[in-house]
C-alpha cells in the first residue's frame, strides 16, 4: 500500500507531506462515514424502542378521549363561575388556593395529532382546537397568579373572569365542531355524553327552577335535545356550583393577612 501511494504521489508530483495529508483525510472522511451509520442505526432503534414503548392510540380511543373533553370543560365552567360569584361577592379581597385554578386547567395529552397527519382538514381544524385550549390554559396560570396581588383592581379580575369563561365557552363550541367533523357525532352522541351529568339530577316537568347563577343562555345547553334535558343540565350546574362555592370559601387566603 505504501508503494502504491508513493506511485500517486510521484505521479501527481506530490510532497511527502502532501500525501501524508491527503491520507489523514480520507482516514478522517472514513471515520465520519463509519460515525454517522452508527448514529443513524442508533437513532432507528431508538424509534422503534419508543414506537414499541408507545402507548396504543388508534381513534377508537381517540375519538373516546376527545369526547370526554367536554365533561371537563363543563366541570371546569362550573368551578369558574363559583369563583368568580364568591371572590366578586368578597371584592377580591382574598385568592384561592393555586391548586383550585390549577386543576381547571385542560390536559392535552390526551389529544394524539399523528392520527390526523393523513387529512390536512382534520389536522388543521385539531391544530386550532390545541391552539386555543393551550391559550385558556395559559390564561388560568395569569389568573392565578393576578388574584393574589394588590395591585391588579377588582375590575380588571372580574373582566379576566369573565374573559376565561368566554374562553371555556367557545372551546366547547369548537369542541363539537370537532367531534361532528371528525367523528360524526350528531345530537344522540352529544346528549350521551352529557347522560351521566343528567342522571343525577331529579326534575320533572312542570318543576319550577329557582336559578341563581345560570340561565337559558348557556352555550353547554345547545348539545341537548329536549327541553326537559335542558332544565336537568341548568339544575345540575346550579347545584354544582353552590356545592363548590361552598368547598372554596375553606381554602381562601385573606389578602391582607399575607403581606
């Protein structure tokens, strides 16, 4: 071989230091090919061990995790409003403890868009849906952290209140957009769903409802069928949210006694 390279160099009129350099590099051309087959084998088993690790999401379950969302922004609206009526009634005067708002906050883990990579429309419209879910979330981290200061006026917190539920509202209306196009849910699917909230409830019709805190405007009442429906859904929010009006009021920090 030492021969051979000596003919090149003489050939091609090559110092002996010229070719000693041009051996170097290609040493060094062969190493860095032989580095990156390795690398790449190591990052294909690395992807088949995740791939085998993965958790198995088809969109059966897809479409069962995406439906369940709705429950808990409706259990998310109803624990917003009781804070929103107590902290208001208060003046703003004491803030929740972090956990409360924390757990308002939606998981969206549980949303797999690789299911959706073969159809532009359902992954954009899945997108957007991540989108402003990732928005409310945020906004709850700013809500928690405005209730605790003495700087921030009670109007300022009210209208943040405000805003967060209007947040939550239009999720769930996006939300059914979401399910009727991805998973052509109609009216029977959305009223199941909403069953478990329904069952707890003991109306009859011709019942008088004494509301408080919610009316016939809710945007959560528009996925039910029958007026009577309707009135369950109104009956068991209300009765939720006085339960926690009365579950917060115990963890409430006074303002004034924490500086």
């Amino acid at each position: 071989m030492y021969n051979n390279i000596k003919d090149f160099a003489d050939t091609w009129y090559l110092s002996k230091w010229d070719w000693m350099t041009a051996c170097v590099s290609i040493i060094s051309l062969l190493v860095a090919i032989c580095a990156f087959i390795i690398a790449k084998r190591t990052l294909n088993s690395q992807k088949q061990t995740e791939k085998n690790t993965m958790p198995i999401i088809n969109m059966k379950i897809q479409e069962f995790l995406f439906g369940g969302l709705v429950l808990k922004l409706l259990d998310a609206h109803m624990k917003l409003a009781a804070l929103w009526f107590l902290l208001n009634e208060k003046e703003f005067d004491y803030y929740p403890s972090e956990h409360i708002l924390e757990k308002l906050k939606i998981d969206k883990s549980v949303i797999h868009t690789e299911l959706f990579y073969g159809n532009y429309d359902h992954y954009r419209d899945v997108e957007g849906f991540l989108d402003m879910l990732n928005s409310y979330n945020i906004n709850i981290d700013v809500l928690n952290l405005h209730l605790k200061s003495s700087v921030i006026s009670n109007e300022m917190l009210y209208n943040e209140f405000y805003s967060i539920i209007h947040e939550n509202n239009r999720l769930a209306d996006l939300w059914a957009v979401n399910m009727w196009s991805l998973f052509q849910y109609n009216k029977e699917n959305f009223v199941d769903l909403f069953q478990p909230f329904l069952e707890q409830v003991n109306y009859r019709e011709g019942d008088v409802l004494n509301l408080k805190y919610y009316d016939e405007d809710e945007i959560y009442l528009k996925f039910l069928n029958t007026d009577i429906q309707r009135k369950k859904l109104l009956l068991f929010m209300e009765n939720r949210t006085i339960d926690h009006i009365k579950e917060f009021s115990i963890y409430l920090v006074d303002k004034q006694n924490n500086k």
